[in-house]
C-alpha cells in the first residue's frame, strides 16, 4: 500500500471540466508506488497526472522513473522534477496512466485523439497493468462515435489512404469518411514523423477484427483501438468525487492472497 498522498495537491478554481480530469488522475496517483517505472499518458487529462506525480516527487520523496507517450508530456514530467527516461532505458513498465478519448463496457478504447496513440500503446503494452483516467463524457456503450486515428507513414499516403478506405467497405462501421489530419494549413506530423488519418464512423461493432485489419495494411502504423489492453478505468467527476470501473475485480476475485484482488480496498481518500 502506498505510503505518499495525492490528496496532499489540491488546486483551487478549477473549472467543472478539470475539476473532473483532476479527480480521475488523483485518483490513478494512489496506485504509484515507490521505485516504479511508470509510463505517462499524453492529453489534458494525463496533464493533470504529471501534475500530481510532481507535487508527490518534490514534496513527498516518491522516486519513479517514467516513460512519457509524447514530447509534450516529457517536457511536463522534466519541469515537474520527474526523472524522465526511455522505454529502451527500463526495457518494461510497472503500471502505464493514459487517458482515453472514448472506453465501451469491456473497457476497449479509441485512442490518439492527441496523435500520440503509437507511443502510447507501446507503452501500455509493455506494461504489467494500464489504469485510464477519464470524465464520464468518454464512456460509451459501443466505440466509434469519435473519430478513429489511423497514423501512417507519409510515403505514398495517398495509396494507404485509399487501402483504408476500401477495407471499411467489408466491415460494420456505419458511416465510413476519412481525413487527413491537418495542423493549421499542413499535416499534422506525430512525434514519430507519420500523418494521421481520422476515419469518422458511426460505430465499431468488432472493434478487435477492424484493428486487426487496419493494420494488416501496408503504410499503416498504428491505430487507436486500444483493445483487451486497459482493465482499469478511474472516472472523475466535476464536484470532485470518483468511481473506478474494474474488470479485475467485477470478475469476482476476492481471495486477498491474490495480486489482482480489489486493489482498492486500502485506498483512503
Ligand atoms: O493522443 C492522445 C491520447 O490518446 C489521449 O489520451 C486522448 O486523446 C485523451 O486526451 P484527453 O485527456 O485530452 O481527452
């Protein structure tokens, strides 16, 4: 059990909106424990992680050693004080926080609406455990309403762009547009130097069989399903309460001689 307090960093004037991310990812914090080798989220709710993960680095002495899915977030951990290092460095990770831009009842995710889903799901299949941290706007009954990222190699994009949006054809999504990813007048480029196709359905009906697909195409990369992948989704609330969905313990393990037990029992808020 974790001997240092999240609720310690208490942020005033909050709007609802982040007061809500902020209670999800102080939530997540009270499963970082000392020495872990953490991978960090990318996104304005993974924002309000690093911030806490500070406050607990410079004032409570936590020592971790954190992977960060993207640029930005690694800049965000250096200036909190985290001890920033490689996947390549720590080889694999104790427990990956991301957030999510949408999770169904099996806790599935669409991923990458910040563009940096590679990296992430890198990190969070290299990982013993993935806790994502939301607001309640993210869950959904059935994955698809937000748009799907699909990032590509720029050579020949146009060709990857056109395979995708054939193979949708054969599958049940819906509607089925694609778009090039912009940032202002040019493409959007990831932090690995690929463009990101958004593909706008309407709903994934097998969101494992279209992952599969999608990147069975040649010039595809990665896309944002995130799938069989997260078992734990802490939801923050605007007046700064929380509720955790966990497939883990809805499984009905209760025996506390094993690991994977309600690992909420000792938490005190
Ligand atoms: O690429 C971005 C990531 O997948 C984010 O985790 C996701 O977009 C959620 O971001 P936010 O917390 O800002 O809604």
């Amino acid at each position: 059990m974790t001997t240092f307090n999240p609720a310690e960093f208490a942020p005033t004037g909050l709007t609802p909106v982040e007061m809500a991310k902020f209670a999800s990812a102080r939530r997540a914090s009270y499963f970082v424990e000392q020495g872990m080798r953490l991978g960090l989220g990318t996104g304005s709710t993974a924002f309000w992680l690093v911030r806490v993960l500070g406050h607990m680095v410079r004032e409570q002495g936590l020592q971790i050693r954190a992977v960060p899915t993207s640029e930005r977030t690694a800049e965000q951990a250096r200036a909190e004080g985290i001890d920033v290092v490689t996947l390549q460095d720590v080889g694999w990770l104790d427990l990956t926080i991301d957030g999510a831009d949408e999770f169904d009842p099996a806790l599935n995710l669409i991923k990458g609406g910040g563009g940096a889903h590679l990296r992430e799901k890198i990190v969070a299949t290299a990982s013993d455990r993935m806790i994502v941290i939301s607001d309640a706007s993210k869950q959904v009954d059935t994955l698809g309403a937000f748009p799907l990222p699909v990032e590509i190699v720029p050579f020949g994009w146009q060709a990857t762009r056109h395979l995708i949006e054939e193979s949708l054809l054969g599958v049940d999504v819906g509607a089925r547009k694609s778009t090039l990813r912009m940032n202002g007048t040019q493409p959007y480029t990831t932090d690995e130097g690929n463009l990101i196709i958004d593909l706008h359905l309407s709903r994934i009906a097998n969101a494992r069989q279209l992952s599969l697909m999608l990147n069975q195409i040649a010039g595809v990369v990665e896309n944002g399903l995130f799938v069989d992948i997260c078992d734990t989704v802490v939801i923050g609330h605007p007046d700064g309460s929380d509720e955790v969905i966990d497939l883990v313990a809805d499984s009905g393990l209760t025996d506390d001689s094993d690991a994977s037990d309600n690992i909420f029992k000792d938490i005190a808020d």
